[in-house]
C-alpha cells in the first residue's frame, strides 16, 4: 500500500499561479503528490490525514541563495552585534548598543572558560552604528589581560584584538608600517587589523583559524537549525574550498537522517586554473546528492562597497577614496565562462561595483557567442550598483541577478552618505528595476554578513529602510508577491531547481515553510515578523521548538 | 637567531612573462634553494624537467627548490614555508595578475623571520602601454608599474628599436624613474631579481654574455655615515640595481647595506663580517671611482 499524507492547513500559498491558494497538500514519498481541497486529492486513494498544520500557513520550503555556512560556526563565538539575533538553539541575544555592553558581554563569557589560555572570540562587531567609535586593544585588555580576545567585525573584514593577541602574533611593537594596521600614539597598534592579509597572522591566536570559511560538522549541523528556524529548506553555500576533507563532511553530515535542508556548495574560482576547476567541478557535479548539490562554481570579480575595493565607474567613490581591487582577470573570467558554458557547469560570479559589472556582461557576452547555451543561468550575486542599462544587458545575455536587498537595510545609510552619494544610493539593489526588465531575480541575506532570514530579506526588499528608518529608492520598492516569488521560485531558477522546489504542486519535494502568520496578509510593515513554526523538507517534519 | 628569510615579490599583468622568468631562476639557482610561491599551478606553471616529484600543493625540484601553490592564503603558505627544513634560501612570490604587489610585501612585513627583498615587475615591451591604457585593467597596471623597484621589459625581440625606446620613456615617466633591465625570453640576470644570488660564491660572475650589466665588489675600510651612504649609493644617477654588504659605521660597528633600485636600508650586523659592497649595475654607467668617492663623503 501506498503510503500518502494529506496535510490540512489554513491556508497554503502554492507560488502555483493556476491555483494560488488551497487547503490540502498531499504528500508522497517525499514529493508533492497534489495540491488542493481534501474532496480533490481524495481521489488519489487511501491517504492518512495530518492536521498538525490545520492552524498553520504553508509556503512553499523558502530558498536561500547566498548564504555561508560559516554562520554555523561563528555561533560558538560570542555574539557582539547591534541588532538582536537568534542563534541555532533559538535564543535571541539582544542587540549592544555600546562598547560597554559589548565589553561586559565578553566578560561573562571569559569567566566560564577554564582554561587560562583559550582564546575568547566574539563576532559580528560594527561600530558605524555607535557613531564610529573604534574599539582598542585597551577596551579588550579590560575583559582580560592575559588571554588572547578576538572581536570579527560584521563586514568579516575587519579584526579588533587584545595586547595578548598582538603579543602572540609578534606585532605588539613600534615600526609597523602597514596601510591595515592603525597605530596609536604610542606607536603600537591599536589592535583594529583590517583585511585577510594582517587578520590572518593574529587570527590563529584568537580562534579565528585560516579555514574559517570551511564550516565544520558541527557548524553544519548548527546552520541546518537556522535553516528550520527561518523556514529555509534549500540553502546555498557560496563559496567554499571543498577540498577532499570537506567534501567528506558535506556528504556525511547532510546525508544523516534528520539532516534537514538541501545544501548547495559553490566551488571557489582561485587558486586554481580555470581549467582545473571546471574539470573539478564536472567531478563533484556526479557526487552530488540530494541534499548536497554539488556542481556549480562561484567566481568573485570586486571587493565590497564599504570596505572600498568594489571596482566602481566614473565618478568613483563618493568620498573619493580610490578604485578598489580586481580580483579576478577578464582573461582569466573569459576563460573559466567558455570553459563552464562547454561543460555545462553554471558560475556565479560576484560583483559589487558597477565597473566589475560592466567587465563581467562585457565578459560573458563573447564567451556566449562562441559557446551558445540559453539555459546558462550565469548569476551576477550582490550586483548592488547595477544601472538600468546594465540590467537590460543582463536580460539580453539570460542571466539571473541575485540582489543583496539586505545590505541596504544594515549599510544604506552609510552608501548614502560615504561611499558612492545620494544618487547611486537611491538605486542600490534595483529590484524593481530588475524585475520590470525581465531579469530573474533573488535576494538575499549573504549570512552571517546579514542574519539569515529570507522574510527579513523580503521586507528590505519591499520597504528599502535604512537602519536610521529613512526610506532609500523609493523606486525600487517591489511588492510583497514579488518578494516572496524572489526568496521561493526565484532563488531557485538562479539555481537551475526551480524544476524541483520553490512552488507546492504536484511532482515537486515536499519542501514547506510552516507558518504562524500568513506574509500575504500581514502586511508590509510587518513581513520580517513573520512568525515561522518550522519546515517540511522531503516530506519530513521539523518543529523549530523541538530542534 | 637565524637570519630572516628574504622574500621577492615578482609581479606584473597576465601575459608578461613572469612563469617564464621562474622557470629561468630555477634553471640557474645554481645551488640556491629557492621557495616559489604561485597563486595557482598553471598547466605549465613550471617546465616539466625541472620537477622531480609533485604533489597537489608542492612541487619538488632539481635543486632543492620547491614551488607550492598558494591560492587565497598566502600568509599560511609564508609560515608553511619557513618551516620547511632544510628552509629555502630565498622565498619568490609570483603574484597574480590582479595583485598590487606593495600590498603582497605589507602582508611580508608583518610576519616574523621574513624580510621583504624588493618588487620585481615585469612588463611586456609590446604592449605594457596598451595594457596600461585598459579600460578595466588601466589603473592596475600602473599601480604595479609603481610599486616597482626593478622593472624587467620583457620581450623586447618582439619590438623595433623606436618602439622600445618610447616605450622606455614612458614607463620612465609613470614611474618616475625607476631601473629598467630590458630583456627577451624572461632571460635576465638571477642578480638583478634576487639578492641572494648577488652574493652566492658559486655563481661569482654574470654569465649572460648579451648582459648590458656589470658587477664589483667595493671594500671601503674606513667607518662611514652608514645610512648617509645607503641613501647615495640608491641615487638615480648612480647606475645602481642592487648591492649588499657590510661596512663599518661612524660608532665602529658593522652594519648591513641593502639596495634595490632606489630602495635601501641598514642593519647591525656581527663584528666578524668583512667589508665589501656587491654592486650590480649598468655597464658603462657604475664605477668603481663613484663608489668610492661616496664612501669617502660619507666617512
């Protein structure tokens, strides 16, 4: 006998145009048998009826485009943030609003390690919200003296460490000259270390090891709660190493029984040939399971905006602070795009500014005429300062874009203000845009840079606040279906899934967002308080009380 | 103590020969253990005879050099490097086409036991000045160009003789000046790119024929204004690309003199060191008289 469920809830919202909203799911072996009143999917024969979701709202499993795993990990750290936000085991530690608070934070955590000589690490650091005051190796030396304390900024950029740290890592002395080391005016350094290039040689000391963004077991694990407790059933990780260890753990620990979401791992474009990666990538791609989607790669063209090494059009950076840094080619992206397109592998490739944009469509359009693939799916990921005309590019070219609607909650204020002005500000992240020209499109959270959330996302996306509540491209605004299509069936097209996830009808994974309140009527002001139960994923069933 | 690790930094756009000029160091390291770090194996990062056993991130070579790959850690293979035993003689860190090499020696500077030797930036003689007019690469390539200490003009059998000399002057104004070493192949004297080789016993002279350098050895014996001397012997007009050596200061103690292009530096060294100065620089244009002469000033 066929084993079917049949769930009653109060409301599904199928993402299904042809029948928006039913009552009933039929559930079959971890898919989607039917969708719709109970009298319907009746037909399909015996069936037991589950009404644990009768008072629930159901959504199709949400999909999260540009995460990191890392997010897990940074969870055993101590949470130094602004803004509150709740952790895999679903506390919610409350946002610190000063230096003192933060520091306090960490004393109580120093006190409950034993040993003398562990490290204390906090995270997700970001002073732009306490009027730029810079946190001192002094302010940490006050938690103590004798550990090494490292305190990672939200940018991920940018390490605050003890005296203890620095003494560690050899550079508590005079005469350092480096442009990412601030000196005090007693010559040392005042323990802000900013870039990979000097948070590295300290990292070590203070927890934050050189493969921080390989998410361990552990980590995992802890980032599939999250997962549950945002509703998320397909969740990316872009971009990771996957070295041979890595790939071991992926497979072992999304492969447990109660794993329970579908991850999908973009190969990092460096420190490899465009060759050696695609052919890698082919590899991986026939390793892949269901829950680890192995076989994409993710290139990264700029920096950041506010860190300034985006690579930006004229008129540069409104503070004029110089162009930022290429990191990758155009040869070297030509390349790996003819290649990807010959072997079917999709890339991802990031930009931030306009300028790494423009060399990407640039890039891309050629590499298409000798390797022609309507289906490429390429995706432009952050693509914040895109313009009009560039989105029309991206159309002609079938790309996707997947928008960083996020960020302009978080640093809005400081784009408007600092790096590239009032105008440019205002078209950040042009949903609308995107989506008038006809441009898939995702958003996203980018976790742990912003907290994963995608009804958050969907609210930036839908209100574009700014931290200090200013309205910022009112233009740009997109409605509440048009956001919940983005963090559902969009995300998934940018992941060639769309086939499989992101509406509830028929022959598709039994993936759920179990829902408190229904985002379609609660309104805009309110979507990022969407209360969510748990998720469904495959058919199986997570309460995110019970985690 | 042992003596700090030296680390070049060669740099410059895809395309400039940089692969070319390794493989050409590790044909005649002549001894000297060389560590090359690349961002990334090429398919033919390193010319198949030389290698003589590979691994996936290490290279082993005739020699006892080895070359690794690096990838997005740079800082983590610099440690990994230093405790390689018996440790390299001399770490050269190719840098990607991307990189802006000032920033490559700011992360060296940082870690204990090395000691930066300098930026080598190769330029295609054929089209460093297109590449340095890219719309998207334009400002890269004369930030590199910039960073230099030593500029290598590659491939200039690929240019006529009017193209070569208008090329010289404008990579002399971009730079202000900076020493050019022309050369085609990637072939250049191992002096002018590593300071360990200008003071290795075994390789003693030049012994590329078409070389337009030269090198001495000076031996001032009277103490000098060590730091006043250092500051002259990196003057444009000298002819200078590098020297080291030691020389005996105005307080009578032994100091180190480094100089690459216009860049020096002075450092205490043990009593029992010999004075001497190598200096490797432009033929017809070093002298052994200048030289001296500063050394006279200078004490």
């Amino acid at each position: 006998m066929v084993d079917t469920t049949i769930y009653s809830a109060r409301k599904i919202i199928t993402m299904n145009p042809a029948r928006p909203t039913v009552s009933h799911v039929a559930v079959r072996d971890g898919k989607i048998l039917a969708a719709g009143d109970l009298s319907e999917l009746e037909t399909w024969g015996d069936y037991k009826l589950d009404e644990t979701f009768a008072d629930k709202v159901l959504m199709p499993g949400l999909v999260e485009g540009h995460a990191h795993t890392m997010e897990g990990t940074l969870w055993r750290y101590v949470y130094c943030g602004y803004f509150d936000r709740g952790d895999p085991n679903g506390k919610v530690w409350d946002g610190l609003q000063t230096i003192e608070a933060i520091l306090e934070r960490l004393k109580e955590a120093e006190v409950q390690i034993d040993d003398p000589d562990a490290p204390l690490s906090g995270w997700s650091l970001d002073p732009i919200y306490m009027d730029n005051t810079r946190v001192t190796r002094a302010d940490l030396d006050s938690v103590s003296a004798t550990r090494p304390i490292g305190v990672l900024h939200a940018s991920g950029h940018i390490l605050n460490v003890n005296t203890k740290a620095l003494e560690l890592g050899g550079l508590m002395k005079t005469g350092i000259n480096h442009p990412g080391i601030p000196l005090g005016a007693d010559g040392y350094p005042t323990g802000e270390l900013f870039g990979p290039e000097t948070m590295t040689p300290i990292g070590v000391h203070v927890g934050f090891n050189r493969s921080l963004t390989d998410s361990d077991e552990q980590g995992l694990r802890d980032f599939a709660k999250l997962c549950v407790r945002t509703g998320v059933t397909t969740i990316t990780d872009l971009a990771a190493r996957l070295d041979d260890e890595g790939i071991e753990a992926m497979l072992r620990v999304t492969g447990e029984d109660d794993y329970p979401a579908r991850v999908v791992p973009l190969q990092l474009f460096m420190g490899a040939t465009p060759k050696e990666i695609v052919d890698k990538v082919v590899e991986l791609k026939a390793r892949a399971t269901d829950r680890l989607r192995l076989g994409r790669i993710k290139a990264v063209a700029d920096g950041s905006i506010q860190g300034f090494s985006a690579r930006m059009r004229w008129p540069g950076y409104h503070n004029g602070a110089p162009n930022g840094l290429w990191y990758t080619a155009p040869e070297q992206l030509a390349e790996l795009y003819r290649l990807a397109l010959g072997a079917g592998i999709q890339v991802h490739t990031h930009t931030n500014g306009d300028e790494a944009t423009e060399m990407v469509l640039e890039t891309l359009a050629p590499a298409l005429r000798d390797v022609p693939s309507p289906n490429h799916r390429f995706t432009l990921q952050h693509c914040q300062l895109a313009d009009a005309a560039q989105f029309r590019k991206m159309k002609e070219l079938n790309m996707c874009v997947n928008l960083f609607a996020n960020h302009h909650f978080y640093w809005g204020d400081e784009h408007y203000r600092l790096t590239v002005g009032p105008e440019r500000a205002l078209r950040m992240n042009a949903c609308r845009t995107a989506l008038e020209t006809g441009v898939p499109m995702a958003i996203h959270s980018d976790a742990p840079v912003t907290p994963l959330g995608p009804f958050f996302t969907a609210w930036s996306a839908v209100n574009r606040l700014t931290a200090s509540g200013r309205t910022q491209g009112e233009h740009e605004k997109i409605g509440v279906e048009a956001a919940l299509y983005a963090i559902t069936l969009g995300a998934a097209y940018t992941l060639h899934l769309d086939d499989e996830i992101g509406s509830i009808e028929v022959g598709k994974k039994a993936d759920f967002a179990v829902l408190e309140d229904d985002p379609t009527e609660i309104g805009n002001d309110n979507l990022k308080d969407v209360c969510v139960w748990g998720t469904v994923q495959n058919g199986r069933i997570f309460a995110a009380s019970k985690l | 103590m042992t003596a700090p690790l030296p680390v070049t930094v060669i740099g410059g756009y895809l395309g400039s020969g940089k692969t070319t000029l390794v493989n050409h160091l590790l044909r005649n390291a002549n001894g000297l253990r060389l560590a090359i770090l690349v961002n990334e194996f090429g398919e033919l990062a390193i010319d198949e005879d030389l290698i003589e056993a590979e691994d996936d991130d290490i290279i082993s070579i005739a020699g006892g050099c080895v070359c690794c790959s690096f990838g997005s850690d740079l800082t983590g293979a610099l440690i990994d490097m230093a405790k390689l035993n018996p440790q390299p003689d001399h770490v050269l860190i190719e840098s990607s086409g991307v990189a802006i090499p000032s920033a490559i020696v700011g992360s060296v500077s940082l870690l204990n036991g090395f000691c930066a030797d300098g930026i080598v930036i190769l330029a295609d003689a054929e089209t460093i000045q297109r590449s340095a007019c890219d719309k998207y690469m334009g400002d890269t390539v004369l930030r590199q160009l910039a960073d230099a200490n030593i500029i290598v003009l590659n491939k200039i059998d690929l240019v006529n003789k009017a193209h070569l000399l208008e090329t010289k002057r404008w990579l002399g104004q971009q730079t202000n000046g900076v020493r050019i070493i022309e050369s085609s192949h990637g072939i250049v004297a191992p002096q002018v790119v590593l300071e360990s080789f200008l003071v290795q016993k075994s390789l003693g002279v030049l012994h590329f024929e078409a070389s337009n350098l030269e090198m001495m050895t000076i031996t001032l014996r009277e103490p000098v204004d060590v730091e006043s001397l250092a500051k002259k012997l990196a003057d444009d007009n000298l002819g200078l690309i590098r020297a080291k050596g030691f020389v005996t200061s105005l307080t009578g103690q032994k100091n180190l003199i480094q100089v690459v292009g216009r860049r020096w530096e002075t450092s205490l060294a043990p009593d029992s060191t010999l004075n001497g100065i190598v200096c490797l620089g432009f033929k017809g244009v070093l002298s052994r008289q200048n030289i001296e002469k500063i050394g006279n000033v200078a004490s």
